[in-house]
C-alpha cells in the first residue's frame, strides 16, 4: 500500500464510519474498483482508532461526564440508592445505556467472528445490505413520532440499539445507520439517537483495536508512513463527518443517505453481475 492509497482508504474510512453508509463495505468496494491493497486488518484498526479519537474529541464533554457518573453510580450502588441516583442524572443513566448496549455486538463478535470476517469476501453481501440500510434509514425516520429524550428512554432502548448494532457486524449494514434506525424505530428523539449512536461506538472500537494491538505493531515497521498518514486522514474525515451529520439530521432528513445507499448497492451488485 503506498502513500496516497492509504490517504483515500482513511477517508473513506473515517466519513463512512459515521455517515449512515457503512464503513466496510465502502472499503470493500475501494479496495476492489481501484486495485487497492492493505497489509491486513491491523491498518483497517488503526484506521478505526484515527475514527475513536475523533469520536471522543467531538462528544469530550458527554464522554467525561459519563466516566464521573459511571464510578458515581458505582457508589450508588454500594450505597443503596442506584436507582434514585439513576433516574436523576441523565449521565449516568446514558453510561449505562452504553454499558448494555455494547454486550449484543460483543458477544456476537466473539462467538461468531470467523463467519463474520468470511461476509467480507465479496463484494455482492455488502452491496446486498446496503440496500437494506437504505430502506431502515428511510422507514424508520418515517415511524418515528415519540421523540422521546434521554429522560424518557431506558435500557430497553439500549437493548434494542445494542442488538442493532451487532447486526451491523454484517458488511453493508451501516453501524450508524443501523442504530440510528433503531433509536428512531424505539421513538428517540434524532438528535439523541445520532448522539447515542456515536457514543455507543467508542466501546466497540476500543474492542476491535485491542484485540488487535499485536497486529498492529507487527505491519507498522513495513507501512509506518502510510499508516500515520491514513491515521489522520481517518480522523480528520471522522470529525467531519460527525459534524456533518448531526447538522444535517437537526436541519433536514437522512433521506440522502437512502437513496445514496441505494444508488450504490444497486450499483455494486449490477457491476458486479457484469463481470
């Protein structure tokens, strides 16, 4: 992988991991129409953890707040008052819904990960679902009318966007798409489920780039300046992205991020019947 190849990858990465599109299968797709290369998953993680620190850089506040109301809690607990004390402190409550959000796509991750990793042999499967990420990001907006804010939801809803998101273990599902669609389907306000959605993020990508620490270290020495360099193209474009989209579902719809997801599926998949 040389220089400029690994700037167009960490773009790619780091606006499909946020926009509603689906970050691997985009990177499928690259990697295939342009005859792009990569040295294995451990740059696919770094790339991930360009994505993280934009992420935490972006929400710093909520994220500090939820680490204070999370050991908070924990107080609370031995105290016996974690539910008074969870009821009251939009933080905590939001820390939790993390925390119970996180375990589907964990469990998932780990007990099915050889089945997972071989969908990403084709480009067919995630152009497939994209499609279907498309119409969630389409119907949900359209069903959602409680709107309900971080008060009025619960680990329910947690639950439910947690599963969400294991399923969009699946290439072509968009992880923020997903659960996006998910928090819109349970009656979440959009700008909360777009908040949520981001934050429950940061948990699975420190999963991913954990248990890949060793493969990291082990191609860094062959493709250190492409690795740095598509590090912070991932993170810049990520920044970008979360900006982006937050603006755009305050403002407008999530009906763009359909039709393109539409648009190119349909149009992997009949590319990919011509060959």
């Amino acid at each position: 992988m040389d220089i400029l190849q690994a700037i167009i990858v960490g773009i790619v990465q780091g606006l499909t991991e946020f926009l509603p599109v689906s970050s691997s299968a985009h990177l499928i797709f690259v990697q295939e129409l342009f005859g792009i290369n990569q040295p294995g998953i451990a740059f696919d993680v770094l790339l991930h953890l360009g994505t993280l620190i934009a992420v935490i850089g972006y929400f710093f506040k909520d994220v500090v707040g939820m680490l204070k109301a999370f050991f908070a809690s924990i107080l609370d607990i031995f105290k016996g008052r974690f539910k008074k004390g969870f009821m009251e402190d939009p933080y905590k409550k939001l820390a939790w819904m993390v925390i119970i959000g996180t375990i589907p796509a964990g469990f998932v991750g780990i007990l099915f990960k050889s089945e997972v990793e071989g969908l990403f042999q084709s480009i067919t499967i995630p152009a497939f679902f994209l499609l279907i990420t498309g119409v969630l990001l389409y119907v949900s907006q359209r069903l959602n009318v409680d709107k309900r804010d971080i008060k009025n939801s619960g680990l329910l809803d947690a639950i439910v966007i947690g599963v969400s998101q294991a399923l969009a273990l699946i290439p072509g599902l968009s992880r923020s798409g997903t659960t996006i669609s998910a928090g819109l389907l349970m009656g979440l306000d959009k700008e909360l489920a777009a908040r949520f959605s981001f934050l429950l993020a940061i948990p699975a990508i420190i999963g991913a780039t954990v248990t890949q620490l060793n493969d990291i270290s082990t191609g860094a020495d062959s493709f250190l300046v492409p690795y740095i360099l598509g590090f912070f193209a991932a993170l810049i474009s990520g920044y970008l992205a979360i900006s982006l989209l937050l603006k755009l579902i305050k403002e407008r719809s999530l009906d763009i991020f359909a039709f393109y997801c539409w648009i190119v599926g349909a149009g992997i998949l009949i590319y990919s019947f011509i060959l």
